[in-house]
C-alpha cells in the first residue's frame, strides 16, 4: 500500500470522525472505504434513482441492513409468481399474465440486490453474516 497525503475540508473530516466513531471504525478505513466505493463501476444497468437508493444504504444503521437482509417478498405474490411461472412453463399464460410474471421477477430481483447489498455493507463494517441470518424473523 502506499502512502499519499491529501487536504480534505474540516467540515467533510467532521462528518468521516463521526461516522468512524458511530460505527467502531478508524478514520482511516472509512476514508478508505468511501475512496474505493467512489471508484466502484457504476451500476449502468440500473435506473438512477435506484443506484443513488443502493448508495444511500451505505448511511443506514446495523440494525436497518439487518432488517433490509430479512426482507421478504410477501407470500400471496410468491405463490402467485409460482403459478404464473407454472403456466409459463407450460405454455397457457396469456399476454397480460406474462406482464404481469415479469413485473413480480423484476420485483425479486430489486429485492434480491438490495438484500445483497445491505449483506455486502455490513460484511464491509466487519459483521458475520451467516445464512440464518438472511431468513425472516416470521420463518
């Protein structure tokens, strides 16, 4: 690793202390942290209001990421999905039904990345996230 030395505003260096102290970080591994995220690909394949939406996670709390991470889709639309991929497969949807299948997979997978990322978050903050972790409370 190198070392390089930069001028970064009070204000901004305020912000970076409070944040470090709030999550039992150093200053430096959150500034680290911060400078390798500003230098992540952008997410071109999603929607701008999205990509800032799974930036923003990044200030939540533990306890919020943990909750996003049990987050399910609820049940009547997963059996409803399960139907509709059932009549996929075989062939008997009609139109409407199609639409409305890729409506509730677009859906899961919107959940799906924002559960992966609240897991990557708290990953980066140091937490063990086990697979019983990622289940709802209400299994």
């Amino acid at each position: 690793m190198s070392d390089y030395t930069i001028s970064i505003p009070d204000r901004l260096l305020e912000r970076a202390r409070q944040f470090a102290e709030q999550h039992a970080q150093s200053l430096d591994e959150v500034i680290l942290a911060r400078l390798e995220d500003a230098f992540d690909e952008p997410l071109i394949d999603l929607p701008a209001a999205e990509q800032a939406e799974l930036k923003a996670m990044a200030y939540l709390s533990d306890d919020a990421l943990f909750s996003m991470m049990r987050e399910q889709m609820p049940r009547p639309k997963q059996e409803r999905m399960a139907i509709l991929m059932d009549g996929n497969t075989q062939g008997t949807i009609t139109e409407a039904e199609y639409q409305e299948l890729a409506a509730l997979v677009e859906q899961g997978q919107r959940l799906t990345l924002r559960k992966a990322t609240a897991m990557n978050i708290l990953l980066d903050r140091g937490f063990k996230v086990r697979l019983e972790d990622m289940k709802s409370t209400d299994e």
